[in-house]
C-alpha cells in the first residue's frame, strides 16, 4: 500500500556556507520580506535546507519497497543530495519532482537539498514584473511504494491519466483511462465513476475505455460535477484523480463555447503569492484566495505566469473556475533556454491533464517585450505548440502578446487561438484605443481567435481624486480605467477571454512607485487580501448573480473641496436609492453603475440601498484639498492656451499622426521628439523602429505625449503657440 509522510517540519536553513543554522518549517522562502520592500535588491543565490531522515521515520520496508522523495516547489534550480551523494537536478520552480532515494539510504541520513534563483540564461524566469522568490516553497514528502507500483519516474506525473470524450446530443461520455506501472505487475484494476474494469499491462502501461450515459456535465459555475478515478495494482498500489465531462469550443465570431452554449469568460488573473509570506502559501492562503474569486464572480482565471500549486488547481475544479495555465516563458527570448521552456511545459501538462478546469495552455507572456521576432523564437514557439499537442490533443494552445507587437508578425499563426495584453489608458494612450485596436484586429482577422489577457491600473487606496486621470494612481481613476474596459468587453462577446491584471496587489521588488515599494498596484484587492478596492465591485456587479449588493465609491475619499460631489455605487440590482443624511435624495434605475452629483455643505451620511442591502459612507466639505489624497501634485493646467485657440490651425489637442500631415507642423514634431530622443538612447531607439508603437502614438493627442512625457506648462503652451500657426490640411 502506497504511504505518504509529509517532511514539513525539522528543517534547517542555510542562507550562505556561512551563515548560522535556522530552524524552518515548509512552506518556505527566504525573499518574504526583502523580495517586497522595494530596491530590486533582494537576495538571490543558493541556499541549502538539511534535514535528519531516520529509519524510525518510515514504516517497516517489505522486501522490495521503495522510497521517493516528492518536491512539489523549489525556486528556481534544485539539487537533491543524500548523505553527501547528488542524486538529482531539476530546473524549474513551479513544478513537482521526484527522486529516488530506495537504494541510497542508510539507518541515519542526512538529506539536503541546495535552491537556487540567481540570475542565468537557462533557466525561465530571469526577467519579468514579479519577484522571483527563492524557496522550498511547497511541500515535500516521502512516497512508499511497493516494488510494483505505479511510475514515480516521469515529469512528478500523477500515475493515471483520464480522457473523457463527450457527446452533447446523445448526453454520454467516453471515458479513456490509462496509467503506467513500474515493477512486475500483469494487470491494472480501474474504477470510473463507480464501473470496474480490469486491463493488462503492456510495455507498462495498461488502458481501459469507459461509456457514462447519462453523463453529468464539469459545467462551470453553474454545476462543476466532478466523477473519480482509480488505478490499482494487486501490489495494493493504488493513485486516485477526479476528472470533468466537458466540452471547450472557441470561435472567432461567438467567442467562448461551454457544453454548445455561448459561455464568455470573464475574469481575472491571479499570483501566487502575498504580503508577509512571498509564495509560500499554505492551503489556507489557496482557499482565501478561491473565496475572494468567487464573490467577485469571476468564471475564469488566468494563472500567471507559471504552474500554481495542485490544491489551487483542485479548487478550480471544484468551483467551475476555467483556466488558462500557462509556463514562465516570459518578456525576454533566452537562446540557451529552450529547452527549459519545454521541460516546463512537457510538466506542466503531464501534471495537471485530468483537471478539467484547464481550458488553454499558455506558450508564452509578452515574450516580444525584450526580444526581436525571429527565427529561433519562432522555432521555439512552434516546439512548444507541437508538443502541447502531442501530449493534449484535447485541449488548444495559447499566448499573450505585448501591446506593441505587430498583428501580422508570424508568431501569431502559431498558437491555436491568441490573447494581447493593452494597458492604453494606463502606461499609454487613450482608454479608446482599447476599443480601436480590438476592432481593427476583429475586422483584418475575422477568422482569428482574440481575447483581453492583460488590462488595468495601478491604484492606491489612499489616493483619491474628484477628477481622476491617468497617472494619478488614485482609486478614483482606476474605477474610470476599469469602467471603460468592462464596457468595451461586454459589447464584444467575441472576445473569448478577458483577464483583468491583476486580482491582487503582487510583489515586483525592482517598483517603486504610487506611493509604495516593491509591489504592482494593479490589483483589484490590497496584497494582503484585506481591503477590496472600489474597482473589485464594479466586477462583483457586473459577475456575481447571487449575492444582491450595493457598494459606495469613494469611501476612503472623506474630505472633498466641490460644491457638489460625484457619488458613485456599484450594484447588480437594477435600482439605486441614495440616501444623504438619512432622506431620500433620488432613485435611478440602470446597470452596475449608479452615479449622483450631491451638494455639501458640510458633513453627511451618504447610503445607498438596493434590493434590502446598503453601503454607508461618510463626506466632508473642505476648503482645501488634503494632500494625503495626492500621490505627486500635478501641474492644474486646465487652459493650455492664451486665448481660445484657432480650430483652424493645429493645436496640442490635434493627434500627432494628423499634426504630421502637415510638412511643416510635422517637422516641428520631429524636431523636438528627436530632442527628446537624444537622451533616451535605446528606448527611443525601440520606439522610432516599431511601427506598430509608432501608429499607436499616432492616435494620440500630442497634449497626452507630452504629459505622459512630463513636460512642463510652459513648454506645452509655447508649442501649442506654435501649432496655432499651421492651418489644418483638408
């Protein structure tokens, strides 16, 4: 009978040769603190956890029995030793390995195991927006097995594998069980959704097909069934899986098909790790997270950007969340890496085939971002996608591609269906823009695959704002940034997937910006997971349908200096009241959004109330705008001209792909962007030579460039100035 013995205590930890012993227990990293304080300057090196392995241990060895050492998470290269002899290399942090240690043990053993997550060019990631932790940051364990047992050996697969191919119309379901033995064994006993089957193993490996009628359907939120599986040996080696009955489709026109029915997914995208414990998270820190995820209503997730841990992907499953799962092939092309990517990606599959929650495999993440499309990434890309099919042919592949990589590059026939990653409205442009490239892209490809993996912006509670803008890091302006996007996806349902970036507040320990270090303050909820942003709501109300509420906007935004102030709450009830001071003020019917322009005078109770629910929140007037609510004192540039300006003539507010039309006004642009350029060396560089980068400036107003730029006022007038002297080109 296969036994387990979790090795999470009695460890000892060593940061360097020299540094002094210290007692751990797993999960465990050692960037919880410095890989989130900011500075880009937390420790990576290799590091060594030791632990006594006694006899006493484990249980009684029959004749034959053996023993494996199971490492579900070390970040990022692992080299395993017993008793002073290397028995094994894995590279790779988000994926389980194992070792055998059967002939190697003695009656004390010392058992070490060396981390490593220092920079190199072989093993992915080395350069992304998150930290990279270093760590055994998930569980070990021990396996005993009996002689003849199901395979250890083979990328930590689970021993048995279940296809379920399903018939809609006829409600049945072909089920394909497989599993592979190492040892003597002539036969394997499967058990599927309650029927017995005996197979004989050949060559290993043994297989038994299944016919459900009446099959129940994995069917998302609404009812994710899910059937069990089971392999056993006469040895009493058994390995147990549960397994969905589902049908995926995806299709350029209607978007994503769940069991024949339109099922477009919408939702958010999750890091593994938090404030205080890095990714060293335990099964309670999972369940937190699925909670959150459920009251928001998302259906889907992408789990980014690399494997998460077997009990999250369990509770996917069990929650009807569908998934994008994806390997750390990200930002920058490494050409002594490929064959890491595939490693990755051969466990990522082999390890999480029976989840039916995974609808996608992901290639790559904006893997364009630091390198150039050519032949050795295009070759890689395709390796991957060949290889995603030979061991899945069941489900479709994928990739996330940075904002300003061409439509027509080739890497885009590569994948099964693709995703682009836009933050117009944020890092640059104009909200609409998100709107103009889906579209032109819908309209050039129709017979395309496209989704929304990455959109969002930063925010920090404390910053608010009575007119919010890009850049401000305001939680005001995030609930406009996050507005606009929903909007512009719910009209287009041919989106097969939309992920907000991020879900949660991350660790990114090179960033030092909106008011704090070393976190990406996209998230929808703080890093800690205690306080929902405003934004979390606008989704919760366009997502959740079971749990009537109504949220204010802008409770952490007392003091407000306007004679009357926008009042905003988010509910998935179709009719607002507010309430100031305890009176009705107005009723308005409508959509997720409600929005009231209130007087103050004073100080008032603001409550909304729908459907028996209601939020309450407290305003101030003031007669100064409190400045704990600014994150940098922008410049009030309201009126960038003398007098009102010559619709005529070119102006700041003109786009400069149109101020370019004009030979003269263009050249003035150029003169001053090459002025500009002298002092940016290579990002200049990446921007005069990518022409897509270059359209998308064009669709924007010069006044944008220029404060995204951080021009001054002055120099914005006296070149608005200027511009009013050219007569616009008919």
């Amino acid at each position: 009978m296969r036994q387990e013995i979790l090795l999470c205590e009695g460890w000892t930890f060593f940061k360097t040769e020299n540094s002094p012993a210290e007692a751990v227990s797993l999960p465990h990293t050692w960037n919880a603190i410095d890989g989130q304080d900011g500075g880009n300057d937390y420790y990576r090196g290799t590091c060594r956890y030791t632990r006594t392995l006694r006899r006493d241990e484990l249980p009684a060895l029959a004749n034959g029995d053996g023993v494996w050492l199971q490492i579900d998470g070390a970040a990022y290269t692992a080299e395993v030793f017993l008793n002073g002899e290397k028995l094994a290399r894995h590279e790779g942090g988000f994926s389980a390995f194992r070792v055998d240690l059967t002939a190697h043990l003695r009656t004390e053993n010392t058992l070490a195991i060396t981390v490593d997550n220092t920079d190199n060019d072989t093993v992915y990631p080395q350069k992304a927006d998150f930290t990279f932790y270093g760590g055994l940051y998930r569980a070990v364990k021990l396996l005993v097995v009996p002689a003849a047992h199901f395979a250890l050996g083979y990328c930590g697969a689970p021993g048995i594998k279940v296809t379920p191919v399903v018939d809609l119309a006829a409600k049945t379901a072909v089920v394909t069980a497989e599993a592979w033995v190492e040892g003597a064994a002539d036969t394997v006993e499967f058990t599927v959704a309650g029927k017995t089957k005996t197979a004989p193993v050949q060559n290993g490996r043994a297989q038994a097909v299944f016919t459900l009628e009446n099959v129940r359907l994995w069917d998302g939120l609404d009812a994710p069934y899910l059937y069990e599986a089971s392999a056993a040996l006469q040895s009493s080696d058994a390995v147990h899986t549960r397994f969905g009955c589902r049908v995926f489709e995806i299709d350029p026109q209607k978007g994503f098909l769940l069991n024949g029915r339109s099922y477009p997914l919408r939702g958010v995208s999750r890091h593994q790790d938090c404030k205080g414990a890095g990714n060293a998270l335990t099964a309670a820190h999972h369940r937190r997270d699925m909670q959150i995820i459920r009251e928001i209503g998302a259906n889907t997730l992408r789990l980014a950007h690399y494997q998460h841990a077997q009990e999250f992907y369990d509770l996917c499953d069990e929650n009807g969340l569908i998934v994008w799962a994806e390997i750390p092939y990200i930002t920058m092309h490494m050409k002594n890496g490929r064959a890491n990517t595939l490693s990755q990606m051969e466990e990522l599959i082999i390890q999480n085939y029976n989840h039916p929650c995974i609808a996608v495999w992901g290639l790559s993440n904006e893997i364009t971002a630091a390198s150039a499309v050519d032949e050795d990434l295009l070759e890689n890309h395709r390796l991957l996608n060949e290889l995603c099919h030979r061991l899945d042919p069941t489900r479709r592949t994928t990739m996330a591609n940075v904002f300003m990589l061409e439509t027509d590059s080739p890497i885009l026939e590569i994948p099964d269906v693709n995703s682009y990653n836009l933050y117009f409205g944020w890092y640059l442009g104009d909200l609409e823009q998100n709107e103009e490239f889906f579209d032109e892209y819908h309209e050039k490809y129709p017979d395309r695959c496209i989704g929304f993996s990455e959109y969002g912006a930063d925010a920090n509670p404390a910053f608010q704002s009575a007119a919010p803008e890009k850049g401000d890091y305001t939680e005001s302006y995030q609930c406009v940034y996050h507005e606009h996007c929903l909007a512009m996806i719910e009209a287009r349902p041919w989106l097969w997937a939309t992920h907000a970036w991020n879900l949660f507040d991350f660790a990114a320990d090179g960033r030092d910006e909106g008011g704090k270090n070393g976190e990406n303050q996209k998230g929808l909820v703080t890093f800690d997971r205690q306080m929902k942003k405003d934004a979390f709501y606008l989704y919760k109300a366009a997502w959740n349908k079971t749990e009537p509420f109504v949220h204010l906007c802008g409770s952490r935004y007392v003091e407000r200096t306007e004679v009357a102030t926008q009042i905003k709450a988010y509910s998935n009830q179709p009719e607002v009241t507010l309430l100031v001071d305890g009176k009705e003020f107005a009723v308005q019917t409508g959509k997720t959004v409600f929005t009231f322009e209130v007087p103050i005078s004073g100080e008032h109770t603001i409550e909304a109330r729908a459907a028996g629910c209601s939020s309450v929140m407290l305003v101030r007037k003031a007669e100064q705008e409190n400045p704990d609510y600014i994150f940098v004192k922008r410049s009030a540039v309201q009126n960038w001209f003398d007098a009102d300006p010559d619709e005529s003539c070119y102006s700041v507010h003109d786009k400069l792909a149109e101020i370019r039309k004009h030979p003269e006004a263009g050249a003035v642009i150029d003169r001053m962007m090459a002025q500009g350029a002298s002092a940016r060396g290579d990002v200049a560089d990446a921007v005069k030579d990518n022409p897509a980068l270059q359209r998308m400036m064009g669709r924007m107003t010069l006044l944008s460039l220029l404060k995204q730029a951080g021009a001054d006022e002055e120099s914005i007038k006296q070149l608005n100035r200027v511009l009013q002297r050219f007569k616009k080109v008919e």
